[in-house]
C-alpha cells in the first residue's frame, strides 16, 4: 500500500496544532500509518516538523498570492490577507512557536521571504498614510503573527467563532496600526 506524503503532513499538522506535545506514535495513529512507516518518512519529530515548516510557508505564500498585497489600499489587502490565511493559521501558530526550538539550525529561508512581503505591506501603508508611523513593518508583522496564532487557538478551543476570525484579527491589528488624523 503506497503511503501519501502529504496526507500523512496534513494528519500530523492538524494533530499537532491541537496538541503540539504530540508523540511520534500519536502522530502515527492520527495519520491511519504505522510509526515503522512515519519514520521511513521523517527520522524523527524535527524532521516532520521541518517538512511541515515547508508545507505552511508554502501554504503562506499561497495565501499572500491570492491576497493581492499589492491591489488597493493596504487596509483592504491586509483584510484579504487575514481572509486569505485562516485556513493555515493553526499550522502557523503552531510553526511559530516549534520554531523557537530551531533557532540554532537556521532560519528556514522562507519565513524570511514571508516577513518580507508582509512588511512590505505595512510599510507602503506607512506610505500612504493609512497606518502609523511610528510602528514599524517589522513590529507590526510580529504583531500580525501573533494574532494570527491567538485567533487560530481560540477558534480551536472553541472560545472564538471561525466566523469571526478575520474581523477581529483586522479590527484589533488595525485598531492600534490605523494613523488617526490630528484635530
């Protein structure tokens, strides 16, 4: 019986961002495979999460793709993104923070390329006037990220309605990003 490898990453990505302590053996039985057969795949968890670390900066980039950063107004693509992202966001959340256990190896390439476009965004808002100054592309993608993950992990928990994920990650983010006009 052939063994799909991306059947078995999505198995693995929707067990471990629901529980990120997961074992090898648990991942194993989440994706229906024998762990003999999940380590002829991936030696061991670091390199399951390296491969799923490819998978959600692939998905990422996708979602920034469709989001068209660079139509409109910055407001406006920031909310496609968010729209755009929601279906990724538990992997993200959950790559975000496996990755601080990485730091030693190096950064994987991509996140690089995924800040970039993101700040990116921010910056020609910054530019337009659409959002403040004196916060910078940098702080502002961080900020995203970890909006991102706190509104994947209450919808998770049930604390939150998927429904209402991309509006309260925009209003939030852009509630405090927005630059007011002075009086």
């Amino acid at each position: 019986m052939s063994v799909d490898r991306e059947q078995m990453l999505r198995s693995a990505a929707a067990l471990l961002t629901r529980k990120s302590t997961a074992t090898m053996d648990e991942v194993a039985r989440a994706a229906g495979i024998s762990r003999a057969t999940l380590h002829r795949h991936f030696a061991g968890r670091d390199a399951l999460v390296r491969a799923l670390e490819d998978l959600g900066i692939h998905e990422c980039e996708t979602a920034l793709d469709r989001a068209r950063l660079d139509d409109g107004r910055a407001e406006d693509a920031l909310r496609r993104l968010i729209a755009e992202i929601e279906a990724s966001a538990p992997l993200l959340a959950f790559l975000v923070t496996e990755n601080q256990l990485f730091e030693g190896d190096g950064q994987h390439e991509g996140w690089a390329r995924l800040d970039a476009r993101i700040s990116a965004l921010f910056r020609r808002g910054q530019e337009q006037g659409e959002f403040r100054i004196d916060l910078t592309p940098a702080w502002l993608t961080e900020a995203l990220y970890g909006l991102i993950g706190s509104g994947a992990w209450a919808v998770q928990d049930g604390r939150v309605a998927a429904k209402d994920f991309p509006f309260m990650i925009a209003e939030l983010l852009l509630g405090g990003a927005r630059r007011s006009v002075e009086p």
